[in-house]
C-alpha cells in the first residue's frame, strides 16, 4: 500500500480510457501532464515511496489503451530516468527530475506539431483535394497551414465508423475555414478519383516502416495505390515503436460491441458475435512518405529514425523498460 493516485490523474486516466481524450498525440501530452501533477502532488518526503507512486501513476496510465504507442514513450521518456536510477536522492530531486522530463516532453510534442504543420502544407498543393480518416491533430494542422498559406485545400473527411471521429475532423477544420465534405468510409473506392491525396496520422509506427492507424486506414490505401493516388502518414516521431524493434508486434485494440450495435440487438440476438478492432496496419509499400517533425522520410528510414533517436544501444534499452521491473 502507497499513496493514493490524485483524484486528478485517475480522472486522465478515465479520460483517456473512455477516449474522452483521443488521438494519439493528445493522449501522450495528457499522459505527460497527469505525471507532472502526480509529482507536484506527492506531500511526503520518502524519496523511495515517490518512486514507488510514480511507478503506479505510470502503470496506471499505461493500462488505458494499448495501440498508441505514444503513450508508453511519452510514459517511458518522463519516469525512465527516475525508475531506472539506482539511487533516488530526495523527493525534491526525483520530483524536479519528474517535472522537467514532462514539460520537456510536452514543449517537443507542440515543436513537433508545429514542424510537422510547416513540412506537410509544402506537400499541399493550392487547389488540391486530401481525403482524411478518423481524426489526426497532425494532418488538421497540416491542412490549416496550408490554407494560412493561402491555399485552397478541400477535404474529403471519412466519417470513420464506428465512433465518427471525422465529425470532430470536419468540425475542426470548417472552423478554420476548410471546405469539407464528410463522406462515409465505404465510399472511398468510389470517389478516389476526386482525390489528389491522401494524409491520414498514426498510432505507432513500427521499425519496418507499416504504420498502425484508426480501422480502414488500410483499405485506403489500397484504395490509393490501386489509382496511383499518393498516401502519405503525418507523425511525430514518438509514435515510432522501439518495442517492434525486439519483434513485439504492435496490440491492436479491440474494443466493445456496444460501439458497433445497441445492447438491446444483442440482447434480442444472443448468439451474434461482433468484431470491433479499433486499428490496422497499413504496410510500408502503400506508403508514399511520411511526414514527421524531422522532414518527409520513407518507410524505409523508420529503423533510422529509432536509431536516431535512441541510439543503437538505447532502441534495445528502450524497448525494455517496463515500469513493472524493480529500478
Ligand atoms: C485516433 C487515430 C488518429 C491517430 C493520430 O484514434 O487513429 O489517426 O491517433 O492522431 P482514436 P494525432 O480516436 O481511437 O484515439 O495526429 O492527433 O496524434
């Protein structure tokens, strides 16, 4: 028995579960945020217990959806320092250590936005149209700046069955001015034509260079490749997965039924069965480029980047740290 969570960071923790907070780059800087708090609030002075309390914040943040692999980075970037240390020091340390780890988390996830905004609008051609599935901070981004440039960008914006995530799409960008028009998912074999390309985000992308993205992102780019129409991936590069490194694949989501059919179709159907996956693999062959904060990279350079950013040593490092090994 420790402390207890602050009511404050269970309540992220639901937010992100319940997917009140969602997309993958809002999900790690919320995961950043809830630790920072977690630290500021620890009110004792046994730097063994803080360690002990963050370890527990961290987990559970982590157990709240599995496939963004933002999250257990952005986790793993704040804590990791602090867990893996062999000596703790004082609470007033590790708590600074804490602290300054997530914000400094939180200011390269807004550069990177920013980065990613400024490389992926030169891709944007005026005039174009750039059909969208589900609903990525990254490729809105991407698209307002173009149009800030003075572009003129409309959007075809998949509704994204089955929790309409291109309603939020639609809406962000129609307040920025956008033309949008919403289209159901099954329709886009039948209006790629109209389409001059297609920018959908990530969840993870794993070190072969597939990308893992909301359900049917797959289909489309299918869909694209079959008409010669270019498919790019917009990403931070704290969605690159170390941990597909070791050849853990990444987990998809499977989420309820409920999402699909109401209970009562159930109830009145007992022996129905439904598949809700929450996400797919997109392989590297479908994709043109993907856009990150360090410029347009193939799939091909996913394992550079890691190496990039981790080092050669540190990609085995990171993929191994778990919050749940005594530091
Ligand atoms: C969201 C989703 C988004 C990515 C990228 O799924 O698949 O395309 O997370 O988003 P969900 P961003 O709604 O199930 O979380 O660019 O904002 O990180």
């Amino acid at each position: 028995m420790g402390l207890a969570v602050p009511e404050e960071v269970v309540r992220v923790a639901s937010d992100i579960r319940e997917m009140r907070v969602r997309g993958a780059g809002r999900i790690a800087k919320a995961a950043a945020t809830a630790l920072m708090v977690a630290a500021e609030r620890y009110p004792g002075s046994d730097a063994r217990e803080f360690r002990e309390y963050i370890r527990r914040v961290a987990e559970l943040l982590l157990k709240t959806r599995p496939t963004a692999v933002s999250l257990p980075n952005a986790v793993s970037y704040v804590v990791g320092p602090l867990l893996r240390a062999p000596h703790v020091g004082s609470v007033e340390e590790a708590r600074r250590l804490v602290v300054e780890r997530a914000s400094s988390f939180i200011r390269y996830a807004d550069e990177a936005l920013e980065r990613i905004a400024e490389i992926g609008s030169r891709l944007v051609r005026d005039g174009d149209v750039v059909l969208t599935h589900c609903n990525s901070l990254a490729v809105v981004s991407i698209i307002k700046r173009a149009a800030q440039r003075g572009k003129r960008v409309s959007v075809y914006a998949t509704e994204t069955r089955p929790l309409f995530q291109g309603h939020v799409t639609a809406r962000m960008l129609l307040e920025a001015g956008v033309d949008v028009t919403l289209i159901p998912d099954s329709s886009v074999r039948s209006l790629i034509r109209r389409v001059d390309k297609v920018i959908v985000g990530a969840d993870a992308v794993a070190a072969n260079g597939a990308v893992v993205n909301k359900i049917g992102t797959s289909l489309i780019a299918l869909i694209a490749r079959e008409h010669g129409v270019d498919f790019y991936v917009a990403t931070e590069t704290y969605k690159f997965s170390p941990f597909t490194l070791s050849g853990e694949p990444v987990v998809i989501e499977e989420r309820p039924p409920t999402e699909v059919v109401p209970q009562e179709f159930l109830d009145k159907h007992p022996r129905l069965r439904v598949l809700n996956p929450s996400f797919d693999v997109t392989p590297p062959g479908y994709i043109t480029g993907i856009i990150t904060e360090v410029g347009v990279i193939p799939p091909s350079a996913a394992l550079l980047v890691l190496e990039e950013i981790y080092g050669r040593e540190g990609v085995r490092e990171q993929a191994s740290v778990a919050v749940d090994e005594e530091a």
